[in-house]
C-alpha cells in the first residue's frame, strides 16, 4: 500500500493521545482536512481541543509514532482506511461514532459487501455452536459476509461457517492487528486474513484491554444490515452488539432456545424487546428483502485428499509445530490446512492447541 502525505495526516491525527474519533472529526470539520488540522495556529486550535491535544499538534507529524505502521503496510495484504477513502465501510458513516480509520487484514473488496453480524456466547453449548456454524454457512451461500468478532464459542462458529460460503467472514477485533486473541484462534484469524478479512480500529500493539471488546462491539453491529444472537445469557456482552444494533437501526434476530438453559434467556429477553424470532436463515433473508441468489461456490481443491499430510498426523493427537517438523510445510500454510481439514470434518480439535484426525 502507498502510504502518501495524505494518510501520514491520518495515522498522526488518529495516534494523538486524548483527542479521540470524536475531537478528532470534530477538527476535520473545521479545518476539513488532517493536513489543514496540523496547519492551524494555536488560536484556532485552543477553542476546540484539550490544550495537551493542541501541544502534540503543534509537535507536527511524528515519524517515530507512524513508521511502524508504514512498515506494517508493506506487506500488500495490510491496509489502512480513513473516513475519506472509498473503501472505508459505508455502512459504518451512518453510525453515531465511525472509527477515524480502521487497519484492514485480507480481503479490502468485503467491507462494503452486504454483511449479518452474528453474536454470541462465549461459553456456547454444543448445540449453540452447531446453529451458529449451520445459520452462517447457509447466509454466507446467500451472499451476506458473516461479521462476528473472533471471540469463543458462538463467534469463532460463525466465522468458520462463513468461510464456507461465498459471501466469507469478517472479524472485528479488540486488538492491534499485529496481535491475535484468543491464541486459541490462530489458525482461525490465518483464514481469515487469507479468505476473508480481518478488521481493526486499534493501532498495531494494543493488547487484549477489557474496554476495547464492548467498544469494537458498535463496529461489528455497524457493518452489518443486521444482527443475530444465537446464544446469551442475561449478562453476555453480545446484548450489547444487539442494543447497539438496535440503536443503530438495524434487525435484530434471535434463535429461541430451552426455557431452562441459561444461554437462551438473553436471546428470549431480545425477542421480548421486538427482536425477531428465527428457526432458519431464510427467516433472516426474508426479513431483510436481500436479494441474494444463492449460487454454487468455485470448486476447492481439497486439501483434505492429500494422504501424506494424515500420514504426518499418525493415530495419537499432534501440535502444528510437531506437524510443522514432519511435514516441512510453515505453520502458516497448516493453519489453513488445518481449518479446511476441521470445516471438512476430517480434523478436530483438542485443549492444548492439539490436533487429531478423526478419520
């Protein structure tokens, strides 16, 4: 990606420690521009920034601060978009709080591709796990790219159903791009930055911070035309996705459950509130008017049909980096091995990060 003068402006407004989207869109509307922003005199600045906010800019661009994101940049699958860029998700202008930009991981094309969130516990039950896998297959078939948020359990389901459509997935995470989280979905945020695509407004080093997750959750609801709960409890955070979804104009879809299991009670909570029951994704699309067509996906080479990689395997459980030293294939290439062999069923998945075929 070419970093111009332009998104130098952009990456310097967006690192300036206290102003925020809001400060920071409220200088664009004055000065229009973050070159213009940085061009102001101080008088013009005092009246609508903390003066610790107008000291920074005054300081200029700080090429130490934005460097490593330009290094970021030069690998072709990294991006960065800004409120102004055409690629920047249009769905997400209409929201009361767009990101000043976001870090872009994969597929650029599938932010403005029409898009369900779907949402979740994360101490989903087995059934859980299968309507969320089930609901974002068939809805990515239609064409919607399935929008969750890389969490356990209901979130990392929806993903890999997603991907096994032609409408893929997208993940928005409460992190930097440069850090994955859970660990335990690796393999997972590796398939998705190859298939699909993965979605930040945190800058590259931010860590996992308790904050960032409800905060990423306008985002996930934003993007989408509207939001599924397949499983919650009362306190789960994914009702704040769906009161997000709510307050952003966008369908809510719930999927009732057992009256006595405590993952279905926020999901009935939502149905109470006006929510919309659903028992299929064609409930979903209906509601929604899409006109989507479901359409054959390109034939895959399987991977699954390659009888060495199971001889690597053996009988007894294995990790990517043992199967790594067998092989002599990356741990990058196996991890998208290894999802297609898991949404295939050939693989499953143990604690520990362990592997073990299944036939």
């Amino acid at each position: 990606m070419t970093v111009d003068s332009s998104l130098k402006a952009w990456l310097a407004l967006s690192l300036i420690k206290g102003l925020g989207d809001e400060g920071a869109r409220r200088l664009l509307r004055e000065f229009g521009s973050p070159e213009s922003v940085f061009d102001a005199s101080s008088v013009s600045l005092k009246s609508l920034a903390k003066p610790e906010v107008v000291t920074a800019i005054k300081l200029g661009i700080q090429e130490d601060l934005i460097n490593p994101i330009i290094e970021w940049l030069e690998d072709s699958n990294n991006h960065v978009v800004t409120l102004a860029d055409a690629d920047y998700p249009q769905s997400l202008l209409n929201i009361s709080d767009p990101p000043l930009l976001l870090y872009i991981k994969g597929r650029l094309e599938l932010l403005n591709h029409p898009a369900l969130s779907i949402v979740g516990s994360r101490h989903a039950t087995p059934q859980g796990i299968i309507n969320a896998e089930a609901f974002s297959e068939s809805l990515s078939q239609m064409g919607l790219c399935i929008t969750s948020g890389m969490a356990h359990g209901i979130d990392a389901a929806a993903h890999r159903g997603g991907l096994k459509g032609r409408g893929r997935s997208i993940a928005v995470v409460g992190t930097g791009l440069d850090k994955i989280y859970p660990a335990a979905n690796r393999e997972l945020a590796h398939a998705l930055a190859d298939q699909g695509v993965l979605v930040s407004e945190f800058p590259l080093g931010t860590p996992p911070l308790a904050p960032n997750f409800p905060r990423r959750n306008r985002i996930i609801s934003g993007i989408g035309l509207g939001c599924l709960v397949v499983e919650a409890s009362l306190q789960s955070g994914s009702l704040i996705t769906a009161r997000l979804a709510m307050d952003q104009g966008r369908e809510v879809f719930a999927i009732p459950g057992s009256i006595h299991s405590p993952q279905s009670k926020g999901c009935h909570a939502l149905i109470k509130q006006g929510a919309k029951l659903v028992e299929t994704a064609q409930d979903i699309v209906e509601e929604l008017s899409c006109s989507l067509v479901i359409a054959p996906q390109p034939a895959r080479t399987p991977i699954s049909s390659d009888p060495a990689l199971f001889e690597h395997f053996g009988h007894d459980p294995i990790d990517i980096d043992t199967l790594s030293d067998r092989s002599g294939l990356t741990v990058s290439e196996l991890s998208a091995m290894l999802l297609v062999l898991e949404l295939d069923g050939l693989v499953g998945t143990l604690p520990g990060g362990l592997y073990q075929r299944l036939h």
